[in-house]
C-alpha cells in the first residue's frame, strides 16, 4: 500500500524514434536493436512515433547491407556487397519527408552508427570497402537535421551518459513548452513570461549567453514580434545544448538560495550550504541539496522563484538528476 498516491503522469510530448529501437524487427538481417531505456522507462512520459527510413522507402526486410561510401569531399549510401545499389536520394527525400510530417512531435532518438539513421561518427569506406578515416552522419538523420535544426535529436547510445541525457530530455521539454505556451498564441509577454521562468535553466547553460539572451527579450517591440520570436527560440536551443558542470548548478544553487537568505533560519542555511559544497567537491549528487533547496522554495520562496523551471524540468521520478 502506496505512503502517499502520486498523480499518474499524463503524457502530452511525442518524439520521433529509430523503429528498431523500439523492437521492431526491421534491421537487414530481420533483428532489433531494442533499448530498454527507451521502452521501459522513457515510454512511460513520451508517446513514440516509430520509423523506419529503410523500410519507408521500400526496403525488404531482411535485406542487403549499405553502408556510406565516398571521398573527403562527398558521401552516398551504396550497397556493401552490392555496390550498385544507392539508396542516397530516396533516404534523403524521406528524411525531408518525415521531418515535414512529423511537425507535432518535440525530438527524435536516433540509432547510432548506422547509414540511415547515426546522427554522427558514421564510418565512411572507399569504393572497395576500406575505411577511408573520415564520418558523417547517416543520410536519413543529415536531411532530418537539414530540415529541423532546433529540434532537439540524439543517439540512444549516448543517453547512457547522464549529463546527455538529462540535457536532451530538458531540451525536449523546452522545445514543448514553446510550442505549447508561446506560439499557439505568440505576443511579447509570453515571449517574456517563458524566459523569465526558463532564467536559472539558462544560467546553468551558460550565464554570459543568458544575459545576451535576455537582452533580446528586453528590446521587445522595438523588433517586430515573429522576428524577435524566432531569433530568441534559436539562441535559446542553442544555449540549452551546453552542457552543464558542478560549477554552472552551483552558481545556480547558490543564486537561488539568495532568495531565501531572509526567510530561512542561519543553521538551515549553513546545513544547505554545506551540501551545495559537498556537491560542488563531488561527494553528492545534485539531487541532494536541490532537494532540501526545493523545499525551502516551496515554504519560502516568490511566486517568481517558484515557478523557475530549473527546480523541476522534468518528471522527479525518472530520476535524471541522481547521477549528476
């Protein structure tokens, strides 16, 4: 029997995903490459939207292997044992296709080092099969990224480090929460009201970019609205693809707590400071004085400090910040 029932968790973000990933047995040889991450623990926050571009463009199953072929300045996608086979433009086109199509959805899972799908460090191979020292990425996953350069896109490898992954779910997040609460019904105060609660979010990222960034918003209408919308939504997902360190959230922390210097007894703040440095020598995770920080907040704080996204970017209970 449940301490305390906790509210189910609605989900309301959809992301795009390599089909093999989720099970689908649709890789050339007829196989997966099921991520266990992925089904059983990030499908329970995110709807996904399979695809194969393999099979999307009239591919069998099970198939001949491709591979990235080329030089230094060029690549196709051309069959490995059957060099006649080039699938180049047809995977391209789809990529551009599926980008298009899939307008509703808030990021995509990539399969990593594959030809269609790896977002990067794809091996590319000489005519005859040698590696030629160079990578790229995956024809399929180029065109997508070509087509939607802000949305937030990853390889599942990769959300097994615990800064990436927390850095792209919050991405995601972020890139909802635009398209949610600002443009289906864009004006300057929304535009504000977003940065404003995204402040200490940003600052984690990176505090020099947060102050460039809020001095767009502060122009507002001197820039015509859809312009200013636009070019402070791209500064504002390229700031939040830094990556954060124990440094940036301790500043945020400390920042914070500066709220509450007031409202709080002298031995409560030197008890969370004293975790805030533990964090910051490495000795404990985030999770810990962003905890006790949070119930402070939640007593003492502003409206203004309560509402900042940097104390609850995502669901608690996935657990992203007990590794950091």
């Amino acid at each position: 029997m449940a301490i305390v029932s906790l509210p189910e968790y609605k989900k309301e973000i959809s992301l795009g995903i390599s089909a093999c990933l989720m099970g689908q047995k649709v890789r050339y040889n007829g196989d997966h490459k099921k991520s266990s991450y992925c089904t059983n623990l990030l499908s329970q926050y995110f709807d996904f939207v399979p695809v194969c571009p393999e099979v999307g463009i009239g591919l069998p199953i099970p198939r001949k292997p491709i591979r990235l072929v080329g030089d230094m300045d060029h690549y196709r996608v051309k069959g490995t044992d059957d060099p006649t086979l080039d699938v180049t433009d047809q995977l391209y086109d789809y990529g551009r296709q599926k980008a298009a199509e899939l307008d509703g959805i808030s990021g995509y899972i990539l399969m990593q080092k594959s030809p269609s799908c790896g977002m990067e460090r794809v091996k590319v191979y000489h005519e005859n099969g040698s590696p030629l020292g160079r990578s790229e990425a995956g024809m399929f996953a180029r065109a997508l990224m070509e087509a939607r350069p802000l949305l937030p896109i990853e390889e599942e490898g990769r959300l097994h480090d615990p800064v990436l992954r927390e850095n792209f779910i919050n991405r995601v997040i972020a890139y909802h929460h635009w398209h949610q609460d600002v443009l289906t019904d864009l004006t300057y105060k929304k535009v504000g009201d977003f940065h404003a609660r995204y402040k200490y979010q940003l600052m984690a990222h990176d505090q020099q970019a947060y102050v460039v960034l809020g001095q767009l918003v502060a122009k507002g209408k001197t820039i015509p609205l859809e312009k200013m919308s636009e070019d402070y939504f791209e500064q504002f997902m390229t700031l939040m693809k830094k990556r954060v360190n124990r440094k940036s959230h301790t500043n945020v922390l400390l920042h914070i707590l500066g709220y509450l210097k007031k409202s709080i007894s002298s031995a409560d703040k030197q008890q969370l400071l004293k975790q805030i440095e533990n964090y910051r020598t490495g000795s404990i995770p985030l999770i810990v004085p962003l905890t006790v920080l949070k119930h402070f907040v939640e007593v003492h704080g502003s409206e203004y400090i309560q509402n900042q996204y940097y104390l609850a970017p995502h669901p608690e209970a996935m657990g992203l910040r007990n590794n950091l």
